[in-house]
C-alpha cells in the first residue's frame, strides 16, 4: 500500500496528538481522535504525519501558553461569574437562516435589535453544508476521487459568502483558518480514502465544521456592527453521553461546570455558540443526531436559566395539520410542552420531543418565529396559563392533528392468549429482536388479541418472526393467527384539554363516520392527551380534512356540486350568495359550492366559486360538461371532507347516478322526482343504501317545492302514526288554473294565462296530463310503505286525446279553445252543485291504492279556498281521523321550490353537527 505523507501546517493551530495545545481541552480533542481513528490505520499507513485539531475562539482571542507556569497563573487570576437567569435570551437559526451573506447579515440585524441584556445564539452550518460533508466523507470512503473538488466546493462556498460579508482583518483572520481547515480536512479525507472506513466519532468531527465556521462568520458581522461578541465552540462547553438508540442524553453538571469554565475566560453579552455538535466525557467530538441544533437550544437555554428559547425558521409556527395536507391550517398561537411534544412524535413538524425535555425542567417558553415573516407572531411552546377560562367548546380542546403513513397493522390473534403472563412480552420481544419500531399498540381488554403499527418495511421481517416465535402455539390453534394489514396510516389527535372531557372522542369518531371512513384500530394513553386511529392509507387525508374540519374550521363545511343552473338551479345559487356569510357566522355553517355544471359546460372551483359571478366565470374558465369528472371533483380535489351534490334538473341520467354517490359518500339532495318515482326495485335500493350508511339523501322539495310534506309524514310515521289518506293538491300549476277557472271564463283562456304567468312548463301538456302529479302521490306512497310502481297509478289526463300528439306546445295551445266546451261542462256542473272542481292526488293506504283524477268539492271544503299557485295536502291518520292535519301554501315558482332545496341543505348541516 502506498504510504501517506500529511502535510503540516505552521499554524499555530496545528499540532501532533502529544504537542503542547493552546488549552487542555483542544489537546483532549486531538489526542481522543487519535486514538479512535489513526492508531487503527496504522497497519494501513506507513508513514503518518501530524493531524490538525482547530481551536475554538477567534485569532484576537487566542492565548498560547508558554509553560505550565503561565497555565496556573491564568486559573488564578479573578473569575468571572457568569450571571443566570431572564437575563439571556437564547436564540437558534437553523441552515436556511445563514444560507447566504444576505441572510448571515439579516441574522445580525434580528440580534441585534433584540433588547434582551444578554443574548446566546446558536447556528446550524449554512444551508446543505452538513449534507456536502457527509457527501465528502462517503466519496473518500468508497474511493470516489471526487471529494477533493467536492471539497473546493466547500471551501468556495464559504469563502465567497464571507467576502461579502466582513473586510480588513476579520475578513483576514476567517480566511486564513478556513484555508488551513480545508487543508486539514483535505488530508483527514485522503486518510479515509486509503483505510476506506471511518470511525463515527471521527465523521462527527469532520461534520462539525460546518457549525465552526457559520458561529464565526456569524460572531464576526455582529462585531462588525460594533457588538461585542464571542463565539463558542460547544464541544467544550456541552458534554453528551451516547446511548443506544441513536441518540445522547445531556451531561448537565459537567457541562455546567465547562460553561462556568468557558464564561471565565470569554465573557461577553453575545454569545455565537455552534449547534449539532458536542463531546462525550472523553472529550470526543460527537454530534447531538437528528434536529441536533434545536436540541443544543434548549440544552443551552437551560443551562443559563433563559428566559425564553426562540427557534428560527423558515415557517410562521406550528400548524393545526400538515399546511400540504389541509390548506385550511391554521398557526397555533400556543401549545403546552406535552401537546408539543404529542404531535412531533406523531411527525408534525414541531420540534423533536427530546428539544422539549431541557426546557420543560425549568418552565422555559419556546418560541417558533418566521425569519423571513417578523410580523408574524409565531407559537409560543409552555406550560398552559393557569388563568385560561374552563368550561371552553369542544373545538377548542384539539390542539392539532397529526399523520403517519407508509405502515402496516400486525394482529395476533387466539384464544390461547387470554390470561397467560408474558404473551406480550414474547410478541415485543421478537419485534424487538429484528429492529423495528412499533408505532402504536391496541389490545382489546378480552386480551384475545393484540395489534400494533410498524413502518410497511419492517412488516414482513416482523411477521416471519412472529410466526417462528409461536410456531408451536400457531400449529396447537393457541393462536389463530398472524395477520399483516398492509397500507395503513395513523391519525393522532393531541390536546393537553382533552383530558376528562367528555365529548371529545364521539366528535372525532362522528366526523370520521360522516366522511365515510373506516377505523382499523384506536388508542389512547391514560393521559388522554391524545387519540390515535388507524386508516386506510387512502384515506388518511380525507380523515385529515374531516377532523380538522369538525375542530378547526366552521362546526360544519360541505362542498357543494350544483347540477343543473336552470331557473331552480340558479335562484339556488343566489340564495345561497345571499345568506352564506350569515350562516357562516351566526350558525358556523360553511357551505361551499366547489362546482356547477349545465347541459354543455362546467365550472369547477378548488376553493369556491365566487356566486356573485359565475356566470361570467363559466363563461371564462368553463369547460366541457363531464357529470363524472365533476362528481370526482366535488368529492375528492379539495380540502373539505362532507360532499353534497344538489341536483336541480329533472333528468333521469342524472337520478340514475343517484345510488353512486350515495355508496362513495356523497350526500344527495334534489328537487327531482325521476329516481323516487321510478322503478320500485331501485327505489328501494337506493333507500336501503342511505338507510345503512352515514349518507344523506334530502328530497323534500320533490312533492311540496317548499312545503313540509315529507318531513311532516316521516313525523306521524316515526311517531308511531298510521297513515290511512293522504288527499291534495300537488301541483301549483293546476291549483292556478282551477283556482281561476270560474264563471264564464274558457279553460284554454285560464291555461295561456298560466302559461304567460310562467306556472306552466314550456309545453303545458307536461303539467295537464297529469304525470307530474303521479309521481307526487308514488313517492307519498312508497315513503308511506305501499309498493306501488307509476303504472299502477290510474291518471285522468286533461290533455284533449286528438291534441297529445300536437308537434309543438304552440300548436296544442292554439288547438286547445277548440275543447273549451267539455272542460266548461264539468265547471257548471259543479258550480250548480255548489261545488269547484280541483285536480288531486290521492293515496289510498286502506285499499292499497293511489289515483290521479279530477274532483269535485263543496265550497266550504279546505280545498276549495284556495288562492293562487297554493298546494294544499291533508294527511288522514288514526289520530287526526276526524279532522285531517293540514299543510297549505305555495307549491310552485323558483324562488320556494330553492328555498325547500335550500332547507334541505341546512338539514344536512344539521345532521352534520350543525348547531339547530
């Protein structure tokens, strides 16, 4: 093997492992990485030079002793008491932060405006620093000869950022030790080129470089500014013992007494101290692991006693839910430790639960700001006040929500289980002996089973060992089985008020069951602080969005597909313009239309469509008419869970997708009666569905437009009522017609009237003959509980037979007077009888029986004093048999039959949670 010449440096920063130090402490440093990473190369290394260890404080401030003498004078001379307490604030800037000169230079401005007496700072490495250093120590292991140029970029990195950030001899004193660093670095790298392995606590002390030299840039602009200031480099200062897990656990004594130490000969109300990294008790460089900056923070924040830890970042505060996830997010303004540290175990991106532990011990506030937003004000991360108001709304008990996926469930199952000691214990322990992290754990109290959560790359290694741990037990049928239920995601819901208070679980168990969605399993700590459910991965976002939506945004929000823009369609919408932001407001109902869409084109909306303006905006943005793709856009493209689509139209392909969208849960209202009248078999089809579903279906305004009918039926039938008749007038356009057809005047006159007056369809043939009416009387009898199809409803047809086959409406209408003459007979015979003629429906429970006809009435009956376009209905029941309860009033126009549309909307908002 070829030999290895190091260059040494004549810095007086270089020095061999055994050579006299600036201080004990560097020396430590140099003799530790000795030890741990050369001495094993030497059978590798013929020849070994001498290995650089940096110093820590800047070339002003460097003290070279000359003897021991000089040492002990120093340890003599008057200590500096370092002051504790609110004093000092701590703040930390991750890489983003210092990612540039310009951003290096706004982190100043932010310190130094900052009107606290004494200030520590920690800093991450610029940004992608800490990843190009790894980067340098994977080439050079796997003798990727890249990592010199690697390295040059690093070095030009840095260099270009601090020529524009310092001159004269700062500029001077930082160029020269980043010179000689990457010198040293450039030969640490070629050792580990040759060996081709590296040590971990050699990789720590390489990585570290980035946070050296971002603190003394950093320190330098400050002075700069004219601040004094020093910089700290934490290995000597913060001492970390390894554990087992990947992490370190805090030294806090003998860091105290470093930092004491370190305060004495560098004291200053600035303090530039480097993130991430750290030593062990023997003095090796190591690293504080994931989120080691943040975690650095909050040990120095509790270290000085601090008043309050802030973190700077490139967010304005913890969110409600993943921002990504749901858009309606909102910045929590405070959240206690524990709620904090609920949801960064859950992946919300908080902070990491152990940031959490050093400042819990002595009731420090962190503060999450937005470097790049100062205006806004950020969460602030505490114990909960004690003066908060009791007795506050379930949404406000729910601090946030949190998501998990890419897992899968694993179920252990048998009678066997039940009551033996340690069946537990053997499951864990062979989850644990193959490595994998369990997410969750739920056990039901039978203790017939046991199911926990892992990461999906863990599950088949887990599932194997399980079932050679129990292989005996699975053979005897103790255990039935091994299951793995794969695709799955974790919803958390975390909130410190949640505890003891009732209510909390049945309104996130509601909101999941009303969008539809299935939970595989749930737990819960005896702390209560929060709620764990497990999805289907497909739907965890939708869960998402259904929970945030019942805690966070209005009690209820429905998105809303309007089908059908027409006359109805459109007052609709202008009703709905006209009252959204009063039902928003004063009964927290959110109502959305994500959708509208005609014959020909579509509008569709990620956020709602602005009704003030959508013709225009179909006009400008609208697109081909697809009734799939805008029921899949309703439902699915956006951030609201409850889905409702209003069909406006009378159409029968429209009704026929009915059962559909009931099935992939969306809530159904209409003023169409094509799919309640039509065949009896997907009627009942259709009801069963929504009877065993969490799925809506509203039509009310299909017999009554805005009247009462069906609810007032479903009231006597659940109340134990029997129907025996239900008699009325069903149709506004004929109640019209027969309510002016009196005296002298001709029918076909009284019918061009109607017509003019737009009570009558486009063709009045669709109103005379009848069918409208039968299809009232067919859903009245079926919701009654009679099984009757449209066919066997007898109608009396008012359309002339010679004039039912007419081309066009305008040719019925000018061949009508022609039939003047059979229609005035039945009038006057009535009217010499002393009665009125009125067309009505009929159902007739006790012969099972429905008819359509025209009637006669005394006058003084109920449906002979009508006026106008009034429907009038009397329901004959075992209770009200003498004398029939009665519904009257308008039973035809746009503006009544959108508001029974209307009315069902918010029936739906009601049985969402809406208060009533």
């Amino acid at each position: 093997m070829p030999s290895l010449s190091v260059a040494i440096s004549h810095s007086p920063h270089i020095l061999s492992p055994n050579s006299l130090a600036r201080d004990t402490k560097t020396k430590k440093i140099c003799q530790s990485q000795y030890r741990s990473f050369f001495l094993p190369l030497r059978s590798s290394i013929f020849r070994m030079g001498f290995v650089s260890c940096r110093g820590s404080k800047e070339t002003s401030n460097t003290r070279i002793f000359t003897s021991v003498t000089d040492v002990l004078l120093d340890e003599s001379a008057e200590k500096v008491q370092l002051p504790k307490g609110d004093t000092w604030s701590v703040h930390k800037f991750g890489g983003t932060c210092v990612a540039s000169s310009e951003r290096i230079t706004n982190v100043a401005d932010i310190i130094v405006e900052d009107d606290s007496e004494r200030k520590l700072v920690v800093v991450s490495a610029m940004s992608k620093v800490t990843d190009m250093m790894y980067g340098l120590i994977e080439k050079a292991q796997s003798r990727d000869d890249s990592y010199v140029s690697a390295l040059d970029v690093v070095l030009e990195k840095h260099r270009s950022t601090v020529l524009a950030l310092l001159d004269g001899d700062e500029l001077g004193s930082f160029l020269s030790q980043l010179h000689d660093d990457i010198s040293n670095l450039k030969a640490m790298l070629r050792a580990i080129y040759i060996a081709g392995h590296v040590t971990e606590s050699f990789m720590d002390f390489v990585v570290g470089h980035g946070e050296l030299w971002s603190a003394q840039m950093l320190s330098s602009v400050i002075r700069k500014k004219g601040m004094d200031s020093k910089w700290m480099d934490t290995r000597e200062v913060l001492i970390v013992n390894p554990t087992g897990a990947n992490q370190v656990d805090p030294d806090y004594l003998e860091s105290e007494k470093r930092l004491e130490k370190w305060y004495h000969q560098n004291p200053s109300k600035i303090i530039i101290a480097t993130g991430f990294i750290a030593s062990t008790p023997q003095n090796i460089p190591t690293t504080l692991k994931r989120d080691g900056s943040d975690f650095s923070a909050a040990i120095m924040g509790a270290l000085f006693r601090a008043r309050q830890v802030t973190i700077w970042t490139d967010v304005d505060g913890v969110y409600s839910a993943d921002p990504r996830k749901v858009s309606e997010a909102v910045i929590l303004q405070t959240l206690s430790y524990q709620e904090a540290w609920e949801m960064s175990y859950f992946g919300a991106n908080v902070l990491h639960p152990r940031t959490i532990i050093p400042v819990m011990r002595y009731n420090i506030p962190i503060k999450i700001r937005n470097i790049f937003n100062l205006s806004a004000p950020g969460t602030k991360i505490c114990h909960p006040m004690v003066n908060e108001e009791d007795g506050q709304s379930v949404e406000s008990l729910v601090k946030g929500f949190a998501t998990i996926d890419n897992l899968a469930l694993v179920n252990v199952e048998g009678t066997g289980m039940a009551g033996v000691p340690g069946t537990a214990h053997a499951i864990f322990g062979a989850v644990k002996d193959v490595g994998a992290n369990v997410i969750m754990i739920s056990q039901a109290s039978s203790e017939h089973s046991v199911c926990f959560a892992v990461p999906e790359k863990e599950v088949k290694a887990v599932a194997e060992a399980l079932k050679s741990r129990f292989r005996q037990a699975l053979d005897a049928g103790r255990l039935s089985q091994v299951a793995v239920i794969p695709d799955c995601s974790i919803l958390a819901a975390v909130g410190q008020k949640m505890a003891s208070t009732p209510g909390v679980s049945a309104s996130l168990f509601n909101a999941l069951a009303k969008a539809n969605i299935n939970v595989r399993a749930i737990a819960q700590g005896c702390s209560e602080y929060n709620i764990t459910v497990v999805v289907k991965r497909e739907d965890c976002i939708k869960a998402l969005k259904a929970v945030h939506s019942r805690f966070y945004l209005s009690r209820t929000t429905i998105a809303m597909g309007i089908i059908g823009p027409g006359l109805i369609g459109s007052t609709l919408l202008e009703q709905l313009r006209d009252q959204a932001a009063v039902l928003k407001e004063e009964f927290n109902i959110d109502l959305r239309v994500m959708g509208i869409i005609g014959s020909r084109t579509m509008l569709l909306s990620d956020v709602g469509i602005e009704l003030s303006s959508w013709r225009e905006l179909q006009k400008e943005k609208g697109e081909v008419a697809d009734l799939e793709k805008f029921a899949q856009h309703v439902h699915r493209n956006h951030l609201i869970p409850n889905t409702v689509l209003v069909d406006c139209t009378a159409d029968s392909i429209v009704a026929s997708h009915y059962y559909d969208w009931l099935r992939k849960g969306i809530h159904v209202i209409t003023p169409n009666k094509k799919a309640n009248s039509g065949p009896l078999d997907q009627y009942l089809k259709l009801r069963a569905l929504q009877r065993r579903s969490y799925t809506h279906y509203f039509y009310e305004a299909t017999v009554g437009a805005g009247l009462p009918i069906i609810s007032t039926l479903r009231g006597l039938l659940e109340t134990g009522d029997k129907i025996l008749r239900i008699e009325g007038i069903f149709s506004g356009t004929l109640s019209y017609i027969f309510n002016n057809f009196i005296g002298k005047r001709a029918f076909s006159e009284v019918v061009a009237e109607a017509k003019q007056a737009g009570y009558t369809e486009p063709d009045p043939r669709d109103d005379l003959s009848g069918t409208d009416v039968a299809r009232k009387v067919i859903i009245l009898a079926r919701e009654s509980g009679l099984r009757l199809e449209l066919s066997d409803i007898p109608i009396e047809n008012l359309v002339p037979e010679p004039l039912r086959a007419s081309a066009s409406a305008e040719e019925f209408m000018q061949k009508l007077p022609q039939f003047d003459q059979d229609m005035a007979k039945n009038q006057q015979d009535a009217e010499d009888a002393g009665e009125v003629l009125r067309y009505v429906g009929v159902v007739d429970m006790v012969n099972v029986k429905g008819v359509v006809e025209l009637r006669r009435y005394k006058k003084d009956h109920p449906f002979a004093q009508l006026s106008g376009s009034d429907n009038i209905i009397a329901f004959t029941t075992t209770r009200y048999k003498n004398q029939p309860l009665i519904v009257r009033g308008p039973g035809a126009g746009a503006e009544v039959t959108a508001g029974g549309v209307f009315s069902d909307i918010l029936q739906l908002a009601s049985y969402l949670g809406a208060p009533s």
